[in-house]
C-alpha cells in the first residue's frame, strides 16, 4: 500500500526551509528579517494599520508583533503613532528607509517564487496553488472536535519519518 503524503511534516520542513532562504537573502541585502519585510509590504498596502490589524494579517501574537516592531523602530524602518479613534491602540506607519527596503524587497521576493516553482508546469504551478489554498481554508475550518482518536491510522510516528531520517 503507498504511503500517504506525511502533509503535516512536509509543509512544517518547506515552511521552515523557505523562511531560512528569506531570512539570509534579506538579511544579507537589507539587514531585516522575513517577519520584519513582512511588515513593511503589509504597511506598503495598508499604511496606518493597528499593530493588531498587522498581527491579524501576519498570523502573529500581539506580543510578538509588539516585539518585530520594537525593533523595527530602533532601525528607523517603522514609526508608531497613537490612533486618533481609539486611545489604546497604535498606527503603524512606514519611514522612508522602510518604504525604500520594501519596495526593493520586491524584485527578491518575486525571483526566490521563481526559482522555488522552476521546472513545474503551468498546470502543476496552479495546482499548488489550489492545494496551498484549500490546506488554509480546511485548516482554518477545523477545530479539536473535527480530529478523533482511532486505533486505524498506524503508527503515530510515520508522521514524523521524512527525509530519511527519524525525527
């Protein structure tokens, strides 16, 4: 019987591979991380928005969000302002260094999806989309009560067999 694609293992490795790649091309070119250039792009589309608004949009914690852009001011990237509508909440807003380095980040990142879909077909470059699209939606849809214990599904370990090697 084949093996079913380990999905949870594989897309943990290439996420991790893939921030790793960005994070040294980004950090040898403009001295900011993947999270802080994430920042910046989300801020080029959406000037202004609460640091709530960013970590909603980023997929991170208030506190980490809080810590990124701690440093991203100490770098003169990002600069935050106290919201006119709400007293408790913050603006983020890009300084000219940050729109700079986001809008030159660009081209990098627009060569890196290049060479990580090189060698796949049209059709195969939109059935990645389709599978990355439909993993978020399901993921974002299911909750504990959606996943049962069963004594069907092998050993619990086969997930975490990959590239040759126990993890």
């Amino acid at each position: 019987m084949p093996m079913e694609p380990r999905v949870f293992h594989l897309l943990h490795l290439s996420y991790k591979a893939i921030f790793r790649a960005a994070d040294r091309v980004l950090m040898t070119r403009y001295g900011i991380s993947a999270a802080q250039n994430a920042v910046l792009l989300y801020l080029l589309k959406h000037e202004g928005a609460t640091m709530g608004q960013v970590a909603v949009a980023l997929g991170l914690k208030n506190a980490a969000t809080s810590g990124l852009v701690d440093r991203m001011e100490k770098n003169d990237l990002v600069e935050r302002r106290p919201s006119a509508s709400d007293g408790r909440a913050y603006e983020l807003y890009l300084r000219p260094t940050g729109r700079d380095t986001a809008e030159q980040s660009k081209s990098v990142i627009r060569q890196s999806n290049e060479r990580l879909l090189e060698g796949f077909t049209g059709d195969e470059r939109a059935l990645m989309s389709r599978f990355f699209e439909t993993i978020i939606d399901r993921a974002d849809h299911f909750g504990a009560h959606d996943i049962h214990d069963t004594d069907d599904i092998g050993d619990t370990n086969d997930e975490f067999q990959g590239r040759g090697k126990d993890i």
